[in-house]
C-alpha cells in the first residue's frame, strides 16, 4: 500500500471509531504503527499536512484533494 492509503484507512477507522469525522496527526501516526507500516514519521507527516491537504500551500507537484485542515494538527476527510 501507498502512505497515502494507508493514511486513508487509518483516518476511516479513526473516523468509525470516534464517529466522528475528525483526526489528528497523533492519532494517524499510532494507527499505522499498529498496522506496522514501513514509513517514517516524517513521510507520512508531509503526506498530511501538505500532499493531501486542500487548504495547504502547494509546495507538491501532485495533490490530492483528501483532507482539511480544521484546527492545529486536526484534520477531516473529505474522500472515501
């Protein structure tokens, strides 16, 4: 899988979980630990905060239209 699928599966287990359709940063990171991803923490923080991120300046040649910014560290999902 892709960081950002793994990402992506992780905010939606979040989400059923918490039903509520909100993430951090944290939470995102401890579940794909748990999961046993291969990526570092700094991959899949950038994936977040900018590649994946609508409202974040566009420092990525590719973007994906995936999450909102909603708070500090927070985030919503906005496909899938």
């Amino acid at each position: 899988m892709t960081c950002r699928e793994e990402i992506l599966d992780c905010a939606n287990d979040i989400i059923n979980h918490k039903k509520v359709n909100e993430f951090s940063i944290l939470e995102i990171l401890k579940c794909m630990k748990r999961k046993g991803t291969e990526y570092p923490d700094t991959t899949i923080r950038t994936h977040i905060t900018s590649s994946m991120c609508v409202n974040a300046p566009a420092n990525h040649a590719v973007r994906y239209a995936d999450l909102e910014r909603i708070d500090r560290a927070l985030y919503k999902l906005l496909s899938g």
